[in-house]
C-alpha cells in the first residue's frame, strides 16, 4: 500500500525527526554555564552536544540561546538542515540526495498536499514539477493516486461549487473561473456548475442584496443601485439578473419605510 511510503530520500529530515530537538534547558540544570554554575566542570559535562550530535557546544541562558533562534546569529542557535522555526522545510528537489527514488519522492508531496487540502491533478502536477521530479515519475504516480481515488477532479468541483456557493455566494461565473484556475478541464467545470438550479442562484442574489440593503438607506436610488451591482457582479452575477433583483429590493425597501416617513408626523430631512 503506498501510504506506507518513505517519506523523502535518504538523507532528508522527515516528521520523525521533528521531535528530536533537545528540550530548553530547565533554570538551574546541571552542566549550564553561568556564574557559580559550570565553573571547572569537565568538556563532556559542562558542554552539550549541537543538535545533529556533532561538535559540543556551552549551554548559556535561556534568553541568549531563543534571542539568536529570533535572529538566526550564532552557531548555537542554528537549526538543523531541512528544519524552520515553524516546521519542516519543503522537501528539495527529488534531484538531490543520491540514490534517491523520484517516485517515493512525489508520493510523499502528493499525500502532504492531499493531507492539508484536496487539490486538483493539475494542481498536484505542479507542485511536482516545481520540486524537479521527473516527468515520467510524476505522471506515473498522479495515474495511480487517479486510479484509487486520492485523485479525483470531478468530485473537487462538486464539493467546490457547493461549498463556495453557500458559504460565499458566488455565482456560476465566478465559480467557473475559480475552477478553471485550478486546473479542472472545461467539460468538468461545467458539469459543476450546472448543478446550480437558476432559482437558487437568484435566491442567492435576494439574499445577499437584502444583506447588504439597510447600509444604503439615505443614499440616490441611482448610488444605490450601482453599489448593489457592483457587489453582485464581483460575485460572478450577470447584470440581467442583478439589476432584476436589485430593482425588487428597492421597491419592497421603498414600500416597507413609506408608511412610517407618512404618517410619523415628523419633517422629513
């Protein structure tokens, strides 16, 4: 089973290393160099090993040890290849570390992309390319993640125009093009976005035009409705449609405040 793959070639720092940092050391630990504390004790119980086991190095205070990790000076403070502060580095290119697999390679950048989020085949195809995997290595495992189903475009632009409709609002326009970016071929986008039935996509629209009605009020009707547009159009709306609902949201808001600016018996302003 592939998820059982190595995770990089040989040599590289994978997540099993991440843990293999030595912890800070405590106030008052034995071996710490300071005033009173240190003094005369031999090399190998004065000073600690760095962080690859290699040359030793003194153990000072906690403050200067995090102040050079802040600042990346000293030796001391250095992290070991292939770590950041924040975490692993991105894996370098499968050209490098000898006798390294290029296929073992893009098996562990797809199943890191897939962990954090779904991505598209093209999107994937990418991310190997940019890292120097070779082609023939790449298509090769892009086919088999396919074929299992770790790859699978039509159900990402399903999942998409839900997902994106609902929480955001957007309109199949809007929705193609951010699929089309993402590398989904033109049949499948469009097998998406049809599943947006034409009276959910304008019940979409009242909604979010009725959202946004109240912070409008007191402006030109004209101002009005060009805001309204605008933010219906940057959401993938056409302007058939927008000016449509725009227009019966204006009427409706007219005919719901008429009643209170006629019979209030206060001057209008």
């Amino acid at each position: 089973m592939m998820m059982g793959a190595d995770l990089g070639p040989p040599g590289e720092v994978g997540p099993r290393d991440w843990g293999a940092w030595p912890d800070e050391p405590r106030s008052g630990s034995p071996g710490r160099s300071g005033r009173g504390r240190g003094e005369g004790l031999p090399a190998s119980e004065g000073e600690a090993a760095g962080p690859a086991g290699g040359e030793p190095r003194s153990r000072r205070g906690r403050g200067s040890r995090r102040g050079e990790r802040r600042s990346g000076g000293g030796s001391s403070g250095a992290l070991p290849d292939g770590l950041l502060p924040d975490g692993p580095a991105e894996e370098p290119p499968a050209s490098r570390g000898a006798g390294a697999d290029p296929q073992a390679v893009a098996r562990a950048i797809c199943l890191r992309l897939l962990t954090m989020a779904p991505r598209t085949r093209a999107q994937l195809a990418e991310a190997l390319h940019k890292r120097e995997v070779p082609q023939a290595a790449a298509d090769a495992v892009l086919e088999r993640f396919s074929e299992v189903g770790l790859i699978d475009d039509e159900a990402f632009a399903a999942a998409w125009v839900s997902s994106r409709h609902a929480g955001r609002g957007l309109a199949r326009k809007a929705l193609a093009s951010e699929l089309r970016h993402r590398g989904v071929d033109e049949e499948t986008v469009k097998d998406a976005v049809e599943q947006l039935d034409p009276e959910q996509e304008a019940e979409t629209a009242r909604r979010l035009v009725r959202r946004k009605l109240s912070s409008t009020r007191g402006l030109d009707p004209a101002v009005r409705t060009r805001r309204l547009a605008g933010m219906l159009a940057r959401k993938g709306y056409g302007p058939g449609l927008a000016f449509r609902v725009i227009r019966e949201a204006l009427e409706d808001d007219e005919a719901e405040t008429a009643p209170f600016t006629e019979d209030s018996g206060y001057p209008l302003d």
